[in-house]
C-alpha cells in the first residue's frame, strides 16, 4: 500500500492546532464583545441599553448556587410598561471550575435607554450577594454552536493527522506470533 509522506501529515497537524487556536480565541472574543453589562442581585435597579434589540438575560454565580432559585425577572420600560420576556427552551450553561452562567430569558427591547430591572422572590440575605449577578448579553448562540464544531473538527483532524504522522515515523513494532 502507498504511505502518505510524513512532513505532509506533520504540516497538517501545524495547520490543524493553528486552526484551534485561532477558533477558541474567537470564542474568548465572541463572549467578550457579547456581554453588555452585569448587576449584582437588587430587588430594582435601573440598566442602560445602549440600542434596541434582542439581549439575552443570564444568571452568573459559583456552581450550584441555590441563590437564583425561585427568582423570577420583571424588565420594564421608562414609562413602567413591562416588556414580555420569553422563557428559553434550550438553556445554554457555561462553566468553569468554580462559576456558572445560565441563560434564562430573552427580551426584545423596543428602543435605547434605561428600563428597571426587578427581581422577584430576593431574600434579604442575598441581595448583594457577592459573586452572584445578573448577566445581560447579546445572542450568540448560533455562533457559539458554529464555533464549537469547528473546534471539534480542528481537534479531530490535529488528532488523526498526529497519530498518522507517528505511524509513519516511528518503526513499526515486530509482531508476536
């Protein structure tokens, strides 16, 4: 059988882990450029939106905080109508080793400015609660989606071409018969 020339497969393998780096680094900016702002827990504050449009409202905190229980959120305009907020049927979770950030509902807001922000059902003791807060971000899910099979698809391929790449250079070993 005809081998693949090793240096190929070690070229592939460069391009590869260059491919992952550059998509997980879109991942890091994506998520920046998407958070537009975070507020402690408050029974009522007030957010400035910079534009109209869709924002997602996520809940941020250590892992398995049971302080986001039975909270329910109230976004209302400057006039005190309230703007519908839509449950999400998919909740998207990011984590790492001590925090988590759970999406919970999307709102699409009319115009620019400041709304208030009430947050039903805050005991006392959690007001304030350091390390908790109210996360409202722009969506992004369907490139978070898009960029995660990418990684999977730049790691694959770093993976098979490493593996065929050490297969081809490396002496076979002398079987047992």
């Amino acid at each position: 059988s005809r081998r693949m020339n090793p240096w190929l497969l070690a070229a592939l393998f460069v391009l590869a882990v260059a491919a992952l780096a550059r998509l997980i680094r879109a991942v890091v900016r994506m998520l920046r450029a998407a958070r537009l702002c975070d507020v402690p827990l408050r029974p009522r504050q007030q957010i400035e939106f910079p534009t109209a449009g869709k924002f997602v409202l996520c809940v941020e905190g250590p892992r398995f905080t049971p302080r986001f229980r039975k909270l329910r959120f109230e976004l209302r305009q400057p006039g005190g109508a309230e703007i519908a907020g839509h449950g999400i049927l998919f909740r998207t979770v990011a984590s790492g080793l001590s925090r988590a950030r759970v999406t919970l509902r999307t709102y699409d807001l009319p115009m620019a400015g400041r709304y208030e922000l009430a947050i039903h059902g805050l005991e006392p003791q959690h007001i304030d609660a350091p390390e908790h807060t109210v996360v409202f971000m722009r969506p992004h899910l369907a490139r978070t989606v898009l960029l995660a099979i990418g990684i999977t698809l730049a790691s694959c391929l770093a993976i098979s071409s490493l593996v065929f790449f050490l297969l081809s250079v490396l002496p076979t070993a002398a079987a047992i018969d």
